[in-house]
C-alpha cells in the first residue's frame, strides 16, 4: 500500500493503482473518454489529465502509477485548463449533432461538454466527415461522431477475442473500421453500444425509437443460457425496446451477450399468441380465458380418468420460471403423473437415480476466473456460454491453462494448452484416458475398467497440463450433457477432478438447468424422462414455454408422439403452425418480461425479479394460469397469491443460493465400448436458435451466428463423398433432408456436423447417432 | 553536392571512397571490428564497457540527446531475452545524415550494434530502415549478409561463446515510426503509434523485452569511442557534449550536405564550410536541429556554437543536426504553412490534442498565407499551440508546436503583414528568385 493525497485528502491505495483507480476510491471523479475498467490503457484522450506535484506537465490520471506520497491535483488551475483544451479539441471536428443523435442524454461527451465546454468555438474550419460503415445488423454506426478514444477496437481484441476493429489511417485522417468487406461478428458485438462514449456506435435495433429519458427501467434476468445475466429491461408504453446489462462483478460483469442483448425484439413479435384458442372439430376458435381453461382441465382429467395419471407427459421448458415449473411438476403429480422434465435435450438419462443432489456448475462462476488448468468437455462454449468463454480468455491470459475435448475443434478465441478432437463416440474413451493419466501423474489409483486403455499423445498431453499444479477445474457443456453417454462422461469427469483434487461441474444449459431440479421439474421413480415419455407416446402432454421439435433432443420424434395425442395443452407466449397442428389448447403465457419470477443459474444462486412490462394482450403468467388450472382440478395446495409464495414453498425460505447442489454420482460399472458405424452426427445448437425468444428475433436472424445449418464435414470426408463446398449433400437420420455441403477444418474424421434446434434439420431426428450422409 | 569535407573526420573517415568503400574489406582495412575483436577476446566485462561509453559523454544523435551510457546501463542485467534496436527512421524533415552512414559505412553501425549487444546482453538487433530509402536498406542487408559470413554475426561470434543476430527492418515512410516506441511497434507487425511512457523500452520494449535503442549515428560512433578512449572522444567536443557530430547542412547554402565537426564548432563556421549564402544572399534564419526545432533569427544563431547546451541556451534543440538555412527571400509564412502541413499529415492521430489540434494549426497558417488571415489568428495560434504541448503520449504535439511558436516570436511583423496586407512582406518575385527551382532573375 501507498500512501497519497488527491485534492487534499490522504488515503491508501494498493502499489501499482492508477491516479484514476485511486480518485475512484476516494469518490473523486475524473473526467475520461478512453478509460475503461476492464479494457487494456491506452491514454489516448487525454481527457483524464490531473496535475501532480513535481511533474511538469499534466500527467493522465488513468495512466500514472501513484507512488508514495504523491500529491494529485485533479481540479486546479493547471488541470482544470488542461481537460478544458481537451475538450475543445475533441468538439472541434465532432458534429455537434445531439438532437438526432441516439446517444443524446447518455452521453459521456454530451455530459462532459457541460463540465468543460465553452458555449462557443473558435474553430471556424469545416468539420471533418467519416465514412460509416456497416458493422452488421446489431451496430448502426455514424462515424463522424467518432472521437477516435479505441474503446471499440480494445473491446474486440482483449474481451471478445479477436480484432475485428481497427484503426486505420493518421492524424486527422483516423478511422475506426473493421476489416474490409468484413463486419462485426463476435456473439459479444452489443457491448461496443455500451463502450462508445458518443454516438458513433448505437444499436441498430433501437435506432430513433426513444429517448433514453422516455423509457421507465426495472431489474431483470436473461432467460437464456445458464448464467443469469443482470439485465435493465426498458420499456416505452408497455413494450420492451431495449435490454442493457446490470452490472454485477460476480455473474455478466458489465458485459452482455447480443442473444441477451437484443432477444427482446421477439417479445413483439408478431407471433406472440394474445387470446386464449381452442381446437373444436378441427378448427381453432379464440376464446375467453374460462373457456380455455375449462378446456383444458376437462381435457386432462379426461385422459388421468381414463387412461390413469401416467398418460400424461409434462414437456418443460428450462427458460421458464422457477415458479412456473414448481406449479406444473405440482400440477402433474396432482394428477397421478410422474412424467415431468425439462431437461428436453438431454438423451442419457442413466444418471438419474445415481445422483447426489443437483448438478451444478460446482463453483461460483466468479471462481472460473480463478482456475489455473481448466478442461472443457463437450461444448461449444464461445456460442453457448459466451461469458464463461470470455472470463477463460481472461484467465488464459494471465497464465491459467485451458484445454479442451470435444467433437469439433472450433475456435473458441482462447488459448488452449492441449486438446484432444474426436467424434462423439470416442468422446467417453479419450476422457477415460485423461482420467488413467491424470492418475498415474497423481500417483492415485485407477478406476479398473480404465486399465486396458492406451493413453493417446493428447490426453496425455491434457492431463500434463492439468497435473501441473494450481486449482484446477473439469467443466461439461452443453454437448457433453446432451451426449448419447452423458452419464460416462459425468462419471469420468468426477473421476477426473478428484484424482486432480479439483472443481467439477456441468455448464447450465439454460436460465433455468439447476432451478428445474430444485423445482422438481424431473421426474422420479418410474417416472418417465423427457426422452422416454416422446419414445414411448402418451395420451396427453402439457408443454410449457417450449417448441419440441425445435427443444427436444429428437425433435421428429417428439412431433411425431404430440401429434398422436389425444390432447396437448400448450402454455407458451408464442404460437406457430406446427404448435396449431398438435395442440388443442393455446393458453397465452407471459415471458419473462411480462411476469415476476426466479431464475436458479448454473451456480445455484437464486435471481428473481418483476415484470418489466404489462402482459400483452390477454396474455397472463402463467404461474397464475398454473394456479387456476390447479384449482379447476382440485389439486391440494394451489392457494398462492403472489409467485413469492410459490417460491418460498419451492425453495422452502429466501436463500441466496439454493441447497441440495452436488455433482457426485454412484457411477458403478464404466461402459467405455464405443460402436459406431458411419457416419455420427454431431449437433450444435446455434445461438440464436436455443429458445423460443431468441428465435423469433429478427436483427439476431440475421447476424451471420444464424446462417442456415449446413452439413459440414472436414476436408478428407468431403474428398470421400467426392463432395465440393457448396455441392448437396443428403444427410439421413429419422427421414432425409438435403443441405449444402461446408467444409469445416475442425472437425474430426466420421464426422457430420448438422446444427439442431432449426426447422431445417428437425426431420433429422434425434441430436446424437449416426446418419447416413451421401451425395444428392 | 558535397557530401563530405570534415574537421576532423571520425564517423564519415570511410566515406572518402563515396559508394566504394562501404564493403567489408574496406571497413576492415580501416581498422574496423578491431574493437569488437578485443572486446570478445578480453571478455571485457560489460559494466566496464558501459562505463567506457559514459566516460564520452556520448548523447543520443536522434534528437533527444539522452547520454549514451547511462540508457544502457537502465537495461536490467537478468532478463533473459533483450533486444537492442536501431533507429534509422530518420523522418525529421531536414536529416540525412543516417542515410550516408548506411550507405558509406554500414559496418560501423552494425559494429556498434553487436557491441551494444555486448554491453547490455542482448541477442538480437534490428535496424529500422525507413522505406523512402530502400536502396540503401538493401545495402544494409548486403552487409549483414558480409558481416554473417565473416562470422562477426551469429552465434558464437569469433569463438566467444556471445552470440548475436542482427536484422534489417524497413519502415513504409511514416515519421511517427521514428519515435522509438511506434518504432517497436510498427517492428512488431502493429500500426505505428507511440506507447504511453513509463513502461519505458529498457523495461518493456521490443516484444515486451527489455530493449535498448539508439540512433544510427549513436551506434555508429561507439567503435570509434572504443577505438580513441572515451575520454579523448570527450575531449573532441566539450564538456557534456562529447565527440564529433553529422549536420546534415540543407537550404540557401552553397554546398548542402552532411558535414561532421567536433561538438562546439561555431554555426558560423559550418555555415562557411557549406560554402555560405547561396548567392551571397542575407541569412535570415535557421532551424538548427530539424523541423521541430524552435526556428532562430540569424542574428542568434550567429553566436550559436553548434552543440546541445548552446542551441538550447539560445532557446532550440539541437535535435537530429540538421541545419535547415533560409536566406531573405523565405517568406515566413510560406515556411510554416509547409511545416505545419507536415505535422498535420504526419500526426498518428491517437492523442486528441495533436490529431485535432495539428489540423487547426495547419489550417489557420495557410488562411494567413493565402490572405485571409484574421486579427486575432495569431493569438489563437498561440493558444492552441499552448493548448497542445506536453498534453500528449508522444512530442510531436510539440514538435508540430514548436515551429508556430517560434516563427511568430521572431517574425511576428512578418505575419502581422500578411494578415493586414493579405500579402507576403517577401516580394513573390524574390521569394521566386530565391527558390532552388527557378533560375535567379527568371522571374
């Protein structure tokens, strides 16, 4: 600690603190335009200079070093005529154009320019004119208004991973722009709107539709993956126009992923189902809510009287509520039904009943950051957790080695130690002899089925690289969870972190993966797993908030077993022409702008908040929707009056962080036998395809993250069909479908790489297995 | 043009062959690498070697005149990977000198490197070539190319054990790429933009390495220190500005060229070794030490002697040592339209006071020359230049600052006329008669 002394006031900041770091502590603002706490210092605006005792000249604040006993000015004459003649000259050449520009009101030059402008300039010239340019469809761009402080460029090189930005030219002459002919396409590209302190960079989306001081604000929580990212929900006469992030060190930071950024363009979608509709004699009618519900419940009891309880299958989404999960699993039991889930891309579900608890992430997410040697499993984390993938950049950086096992070797913009690269059916044996290395470099003793394994160059390699010391962790994705023999992988993946002595832990899915556990959204006994009720088709289902064709890990199948039933009551704010084909009750359910709630994320902290906006239409929550249905059906218990009622019976009190959370397993006998014949599917699902929202959001459609699926295949495999990028290809699964052939250097041999979760590849069926893959 | 006549010739004494004598065996048969021989064979400890070049007063020849020494003794002795780099960027408008070094003599920088590399255990080197002179870069790698087979580069260089390689790096014509930090960069692959200060290069420079860097003519006259004895290279000059120095001699003189004389030598004698006043014309004024530095009256510079302390006594900078000469026929304002336009095309455009601040200057220089200069145009000149200088990463702000500044202090009348008169005090005729481009008396 060093001892200093800003305006007069003394205080102690820890050695190698900036001036700015240190007035921050003391609450002593200092103006500044290229600072930013989590980019890298570039000192270009010089907004920021601060007179120090001893120093000749004005020195920036965000870029000196304190030392013992230095003395800061940062308001007298010297500085004070320093930030002045800064910003005389950052508004020599800047237009001056608030009154149409969208930043106006938040904006860091506006706001400043009250502090340190003069109501007049002497500069005379004609302004300089920028180019824009077109970053894409999320960032709208009038370069003009640029003041050159390279927030943006430092933001896509230290945080997003790649330079997509750049400043190009000299002097006066200086532009921001991104490669030529190229835009912006990080999955992360909405926080440049945050960064820029001017108007050059807002959001295409909301462009010219509101001034900020128009819009009312409230707390909220992304519904999509398994972070739970803070949110600021605006609104302008009931409708949500823009998301922002809420800070919070521990979860987003400051950041925001565009699929949380900018979803909310499908809340007012055109799709969004307003009334009530039933199906009578073939033919949907919009009716009143009583009727709806009526209907539905009448349906319902018809099939739990007829056919018994277990007829009915309950299809939950993992994007809904807390709340409305709890309600539907109590509904269902109420009914005499234990076939309840929400893990509807899971395929493996031989874990349940060997589980300890709730699988989680094993560790807060702020400790991810924190781990020296990391093992990624199965998972695309750059496009499913694309947080998580940039704290491991941060963590790569500073030295923590990261590695990766996978089924595709895509480019995660982190630097990896090592990686093993294999198809899905090899996935198991690779992690296996990680496991056998890992053991042998610990001294610990093997599992015995690991015993005949010959352990590869790679997984050598790998387990080099996580014995080599430091906290160490094994995360599974989303890939690993949804594999044919996820079980195995948890199995060895527990294995493995304690031969290390280190976390383990599952990537959540979705905004709700650990909240459907503690909800009891799964079923129990001889209930029957989301894959099993499909398999095996019941009289009746309940879906709530989900597609399943489009969520399902066999979506064919599961329209196949929906469309065979005698009753589907669908809550869901959304309808589509596949929902009016199986369904014969649409009942209009809030989305999670629309309704209070809690979101149990991936490290099972408890995240709940209000509606943002007043439900559309006749829309309702439909944890209220939940409660009628409960008590048109006698089930015992439906008393609520608030959703906080509900989830204090759900989590049984108010904790911060749920209880239950274990990853341990009874694994039993390892099976390590690995058969496949062709040709095995590996099955991404794309970002802005994972949910029903993000789906139905026009300006992320058409971010180049939401391309049609494509079969793609590494170079040798094309060469073996005598396929050429481009060519048709005809991938079989449950049916055929023909896609354009890509080739896709990252992928092993055996291998076809067909994206999930698109109407283009339902027919396909199931996630994981082998497809037949041949020329068209 | 003559390209030499010296004092006492110490640097250029290889360059009375011209374009002849610059190979290997040339250098050799001058007595060249004799001192790099000896180092390696004595194992002469390196703080003794870094003692030996404080003892010169040697002081930076890029402009800045930072003592030799004592860079090289800030390089830490433990790190295990160092560079040391040389700067022949050479962009200050008026400087040559580098340039003659490369081409007469290359193997005195490139001793002077290897040794430098020496003192501060450094492996690797390069020479930053600026690219407006690619020939003389290709023969910059013809000489390594020499060097290497000579075994005077490599690893284990003359049966030493020290080991050290050295390339050549060429720049694309960007005057910001001559500080020393958007040097490293622009070495490492990036754009050209000077680095905040401190870390500065011995701590944090090529590549994240400690790295030493100097000027051509810095590294160039090290085998020559070495060869003489720091004191007696001392000696050469005066206290505090040891040795001999390049001027590169450019203008209304007779002879421009580069011309090496001992620190201290009266401005009146280069002037007459220049061959004086082209013309026999009046001297009107110089800027003694390239275009940043503040511009001064004849009158001053008369009573100059040409070394750091005098110039900077007479309120310049010696800078790089070019001797930029202007007769009576200079319109003034003209002079600082074209300064000011260099400064303005050549900003990096990374700090906001010089990206924007070198535009308004340039712009409100060439209003007063093409006459429509305003009353109050000079005092705004004076406080945007004010609003400018030490506000910035790097010091062109103020090398673009300076030359305003010192053109209106000792010309002011001459700009006050053309505001007024929305014409040169300098007839456009003379100034015409003057020019290098017309015949005199053709206009």
């Amino acid at each position: 600690m060093v001892e200093i002394e800003i305006d007069g006031k003394t205080l102690q900041v820890a050695d190698g603190s900036t001036i700015i770091e240190a007035a921050h502590q003391l609450g002593v603002y200092i103006p500044h335009f290229c600072y930013h706490k989590k980019l890298s210092i570039a000192a270009n605006c010089r907004m920021c200079l601060v007179q120090v005792e001893k120093a000749p000249k004005p020195m920036p604040a965000c870029a000196t070093p304190v030392t013992n006993g230095m003395k800061v000015f940062t308001h007298s004459e010297l500085a004070v005529k320093a930030q002045k003649a800064v910003m005389e000259f950052l508004l020599i050449n800047h237009p001056l154009d608030c009154p149409i520009c969208d930043q106006g009101g938040e904006c860091q030059l506006q706001d400043l320019a009250v502090g340190y402008g003069e109501s007049a300039s002497k500069y005379e010239e004609e302004k300089r004119v920028v180019p824009d340019k077109n970053l894409g469809p999320l960032v709208s761009t009038d370069m003009t208004r640029c003041i050159n402080c390279t927030r943006c460029i430092r933001f896509t090189a230290e945080i997003a991973g790649f330079m997509e930005l750049g400043q190009a030219f000299r002097g006066e002459h200086a532009e921001v722009m991104p490669f030529i002919g190229k835009t912006v396409d990080t999955e992360l590209s909405g926080n440049l709107i945050d960064l820029c302190p001017v108007g050059a960079l807002t959001s295409k989306p909301f462009r010219f539709s509101a001034r900020t001081w128009e819009l009312s604000r409230r707390k909220s929580v992304s519904p999509h993956d398994g972070l739970g990212s803070n949110l600021i929900v605006q609104t302008k006469h009931d409708r949500v126009i823009r998301v922002l992030p809420l800070e919070n060190e521990d979860i987003n930071e400051c950041w925001l992923t565009d699929k949380e950024r900018f979803s909310y363009q499908g809340l007012n979608s055109a799709e969004r189902l307003t009334r009530p509709m039933v199906k009578q004699g073939g033919a949907w009618k919009e009716v009143d809510w009583n009727v709806a519900l009526d209907y539905a419940s009448h349906a319902l009891r018809d099939v739990a009287k007829t056919h018994g309880g277990g007829a009915i299958g309950g299809l939950l989404s993992p994007h809904s509520t807390l709340e409305e999960l709890y309600l539907a699993q109590k509904l269902l039991r109420g009914l005499g039904s234990e076939n309840i889930d929400c893990r509807l891309r899971q395929s493996d579900f031989s874990a349940d009943g060997k589980r300890k608890g709730t699988p989680w992430l094993g560790m807060k997410i702020a400790d991810v950051s924190r781990l020296d040697r990391v093992l990624l499993v199965g998972s695309f984390l750059r496009k499913d957790q694309p947080l998580l993938a940039q704290r491991l950049r941060q963590s790569a950086k500073r030295g923590a080695q990261i590695s990766v096992l996978h089924s595709a070797d895509d480019d995660l913009l982190i630097k990896l130690t090592a990686r093993a690269i294999a198809s899905p059916s090899q996935l198991p044996a690779v992690l296996a002899q990680i496991v056998k290395a890992v053991c042998a470099l610990k001294g610990v003793t093997a599992d015995p089925a690991l015993a005949g394994l010959t352990v590869s160059a790679e997984a050598q390699a790998i387990a080099q690289s996580l014995a080599s010391g430091g906290t160490s962790g094994i995360l599974l994705g989303n890939f690993a969870q949804q594999h044919a023999q996820a079980a195995t992988l948890h199995s060895l993946g527990r294995q493995l972190a304690s031969a290390l002595g280190g976390g383990f832990g599952f990537l959540g899915e979705a905004a709700n993966s650990v909240g459907g556990y503690v909800a009891k959204a799964v079923p129990t006994g001889a209930g029957l797993n989301a894959a099993a009720m499909i398999q095996s088709p019941r009289q009746a289902y309940v879906v709530l908030g989900a597609e399943p064709e489009l969520d399902c890990a066999d979506g064919a199948k599961a329209l196949e077993s929906l469309s065979k039933a005698a009753a589907v009551v669908v809550l869901t704010p959304f309808k589509s022409q596949t929902m009016l084909d199986y369904a014969a009750v649409l009942l209009p359910v809030s989305p999670f702008s629309e309704t209070s709630g809690t979101f149990v994320n991936t490290e099972g902290r408890v995240q709940s908040f209000y509606a943002a906006a007043k439900p559309l239409g006749e829309t309702r929550p439909a944890w209220k929707v939940l409660r009628v249905l409960g008590n048109l059906l006698g089930v015992t218990g439906f008393d609520f009056n608030s959703s906080e009622e509900v989830r204090t019976e759900a989590l049984g009190g108010q904790p911060e962080f749920v209880s239950g959370l274990d990853n341990a397993i009874d694994s039993g006998a390892l099976n390590l036998t690995a058969s496949a014949t062709g040709f095995e599917r590996v099955a991404d699902v794309p970002i802005h395809f994972a949910d029903p929202l993000v789906r139905r959001a026009p300006a992320l459609q058409q971010a180049r993250d939401s391309a049609a699926p494509a079969a793609r295949m590494n170079a040798s495999m094309l060469a073996k069909l005598g396929l050429v990028e481009g060519g048709s290809v005809r991938v079989g699964g449950a049916a055929a479908v023909t896609l354009a052939a890509q080739l896709d250097t990252a992928l092993p041999d055996g291998v076809v790489r067909v994206a999930a979760a698109h109407s283009a590849t339902v027919a396909l069926g199931a996630m994981a297995g082998v497809v037949s893959v041949e020329k068209a | 043009m003559a390209l030499i006549d010296t004092i006492n010739p110490l640097l250029t004494t290889g360059w009375s062959k011209g374009d002849a004598g610059w190979s290997l065996k040339d250098y050799e048969a001058r007595g060249g690498y004799a001192q790099l021989k000896r180092i390696l064979a004595s194992k002469m400890p390196q703080d003794d070697l870094i003692a030996e070049v404080k003892k010169s007063s040697l002081r930076g020849r890029g402009g800045a005149g930072f003592p030799t020494g004592l860079k090289w003794s800030f390089m830490p002795k433990a790190a295990p990977e160092k560079y040391v780099v040389c700067n022949t960027d050479e962009g200050e408008p008026g400087t040559f000198k580098d340039r003659d070094l490369l081409r007469f003599d290359p193997h005195s920088t490139i001793e002077g490197m290897i040794i430098a590399g020496y003192a501060v255990g450094a492996k690797r080197g390069y020479n930053y070539i600026h690219g407006e002179i690619f020939d003389i870069y290709q023969r910059f790698e013809e000489a390594l190319d020499q060097a290497r087979a000579a075994g005077y580069l490599g690893d284990n260089i003359l049966g030493s054990g020290f080991s050290f390689d050295l390339f050549a790096h060429h720049g694309w014509g960007a005057y910001i790429c001559g500080e020393e930090t958007g040097l490293l960069e622009s070495i490492e692959g990036k754009k050209g933009q000077p680095r905040y200060k401190p870390p500065f290069p011995a701590n944090f420079g090529l590549y994240g390495k400690p790295t030493t860097i100097n000027n051509t003519e810095t590294f160039a006259a090290i085998p020559f220190i070495l060869g003489m004895g720091g004191e007696a290279y001392l000696n050469l000059g005066k206290p505090n500005n040891g040795g001999t120095k390049l001027f590169s001699v450019s203008g209304h003189v007779n002879r421009p060229g580069n011309y090496e004389v001992p620190m201290g030598t009266p401005f009146a004698k280069l002037l007459e070794m220049a061959g004086g006043m082209r013309g026999g014309r009046k001297l009107k004024a110089v800027i003694p030490g390239g275009s940043s530095a503040p511009v001064l009256p004849a009158d001053i510079i008369m009573d100059c002697t040409m070394d750091y302390d005098s110039i900077a006594k007479a309120g310049s900078m010696l800078g790089s040592g070019a001797v930029i000469v202007m007769d009576e026929t200079v319109c003034m304002v003209k002079a600082l339209e074209r300064l000011a336009y260099f400064y303005f095309e050549e900003s990096c455009g990374q700090c906001t006071p010089c990206r924007e601040g070198s535009g308004w200057l340039y712009r409100v220089v060439h209003r007063i020359e093409h006459g429509e200069g305003r009353a109050d145009d000079l005092d705004l000149l004076n406080r945007v230049t004010d609003n400018m200088m030490g506000k910035t990463i790097c010091a062109l702000a103020d090398a673009a600052a300076f030359p305003v500044r010192s053109f209106i202090k000792h010309f002011q009348s001459e700009f006050e006329y053309h505001i007024e008169h929305k014409k040169c005090l300098v007839d456009p005729a003379v100034q015409r008669a003057g020019s290098g481009f017309f015949k005199a008396g053709a206009a």
